[in-house]
C-alpha cells in the first residue's frame, strides 16, 4: 500500500511538472516557425515588451544580453555533446517576466547545416527547460533574431 501511494504520488508529481511546460496558450515549448501560426497573436499578447525594452532600449546592451544567450546555449550544447556547429536559425524567443523562456520557434536557414529538425527540437526543449535569463521584466517579453553557431562576439563587444 505504501509503494502504491508512493507510485501514485510520484505520477502526479511528473504530470504536473510536464504541465507546466505546456504554456496557458497550449503551445508546444518548442517548435519550429510556421507551425502554430493562429496562434502568434496570443503569444505577442501574452509577451508584450520587446527584449529592447529589457535594456531599456540600449542597443549595445540588447546586443550584448542576445550574445551572451547564444553563447549560453553553444556552452548547453557542449555540455551535452550535442554538436550545433554549422546550424543557422531563425529564432522566436518568449520570455516570462522572471526570465524563464516560455516558447521557442526556430527554423532553419537555407545555408544552415542539416540536423534533422526533431534533434534540434529535442535539444532546444532541454534548454528552455533549464534556462533562465539574466534579466527580468514586470511583462512577458520577445525576441526575434538569427542565430549562427558557432557563436563568435565582435571584438567590439568582448
């Protein structure tokens, strides 16, 4: 009786924790650009601010906040020995107010390196999972921007 209470508990548990990556919008936490588009308006509404507004529209600061994500995720990649090199991305990015990514849509560019797109959802999924931005905002927030790996800072910005 007490392992079936255990069991049962330990269920619950998990269901709820795989809840809380499906966002109030029904939306996948990754997925790739195209798909769900009914539903972007919902995703906007729910993010208002733009990742500019984070830095208080300072160029060079978004810049260096946007680079250090990317090298964030390079690093993540290494660390799964996940190769990454070669891929070119557009990219969606959904933040909640405490920094935690609510969503992410990418999609290849035509001059990216094929990794096959479930391999690349399924590794952006453990990202969102364990990611939190450095900086917050009262309202959810977005961003949209490419991405090359791997990841190489300007000088001007190192």
């Amino acid at each position: 009786m007490k392992y079936l209470i255990s069991i049962t508990l330990i269920l619950i548990l998990e269901s709820a924790h795989a809840q809380s990556h499906v966002q109030s919008t029904g939306l996948p936490a990754v997925f790739l650009i195209g798909e769900y588009e009914d539903r972007y308006l919902e995703l906007s509404e729910q993010h208002p601010d733009m990742f500019m507004t984070v830095y208080k529209n300072n160029l060079d600061q978004a810049y260096k906040g946007w680079s250090e994500l990317l090298m964030d995720i390079e690093d993540y990649a290494a660390d799964l020995k996940f190769d990454i090199k070669g891929a070119k991305l557009w990219m969606n990015i959904y933040f909640n107010p405490d920094g935690t990514i609510s969503n992410l849509a990418f999609f290849p560019k035509p001059n990216s390196r094929n990794i096959p797109e479930e391999q690349l959802v399924a590794f952006f999924k453990n990202f969102v999972r364990q990611y939190r931005f450095l900086e917050s905002s009262d309202k959810g927030f977005q961003h949209s921007a490419s991405a090359s790996f791997p990841y190489v800072l300007p000088q001007d910005y190192a």
